[in-house]
C-alpha cells in the first residue's frame, strides 16, 4: 500500500528551502567579484514545477556569463566542444577552434560559484525530505 504523503507539507519544505537559494547563489557571487558588465552581480531566479501534485523539478535561471565563471572559460579559452549560438544580429556563432580546451587557463581560473552552492542546497534538501518521509513511514506503522 501507499504510505499517505502530505503534499502540501512536502511542497512546503521544498519550496521554504529553495527560496533561499539565489541569495546564497549571489552571496557566492559576489566573494568571487563577478559582475556581469555594468549591471553588477548577476541576478538568479529559482522556480519549482509539480506533477501531479508534488514539486518535481527545481530551476535556476541566470545569465551564460555565470556558467563561464564556473568552469574559468571565456574569450579565447573554450571548453573542450564549443558552442553554436545566435548573437543578437541573429547570426550564426561558433566557438574559435583555436580556443578549444583552453578553459581554466591563464588568466580564466575557475569561479566555482555555483555547483558548491547547489551540492549544499540539495544535501540540506534531502536531509530535510528524509527526515519527512521516515515521520511519515513511522506514523503508518503505528497502530491505530
């Protein structure tokens, strides 16, 4: 048999946890200097999706400058397959083959600004659901 979940209580710790999240993804940040041209600190948002009642997908949006940050890629110092993308204009872009596996070099070290924060966030998460879900197996097993 099914063990009965409290969605609402699940999606709650969830949902209290992940709001926390972009600060702590900023505060990381901003203890690497990143800003993103003039803007400053680059904002992140976090957003959860459910099925079926219960959140199953959390995302983070942000701007590619982050990602770049992340692995010490950037200008001249590519990842190891490159990229294709559109540029504002609309055209077709591609990596510089001579650029390719050359992240993390020269003056392009790795930020890590983001995984750390994340591994931590779903640690703490899983902790926290795990906790719910033994309360919630020890109370089906009481007798009633």
């Amino acid at each position: 048999t099914m063990l009965a979940v409290d969605q609402e209580r699940v999606n709650r710790i969830i949902q209290e946890k992940t709001k926390m999240l972009p600060a702590a993804l900023v505060a990381e940040q901003g203890k690497y200097g990143m800003q993103h041209s003039s803007n400053g600190i680059s904002k992140v948002r976090a957003t959860t999706r459910k099925r079926d009642g219960m959140i199953n997908k959390i995302s983070l949006v942000f701007k590619r400058s982050g990602i770049y940050r992340e692995k010490g890629a950037g200008k001249g110092q590519g990842g190891a397959k490159g990229s294709k993308w559109v540029n504002a204009k609309g055209q077709q872009k591609t990596t510089n083959p001579n650029s390719l596996n050359k992240q993390g070099t020269g003056n392009r070290q790795p930020a890590p600004w983001f995984n750390p924060v994340v591994e931590k966030f779903a640690d703490e998460l899983a902790d926290q659901l795990l906790d719910e879900f033994v309360e919630i197996a020890f109370n089906n097993l009481k007798i009633k």
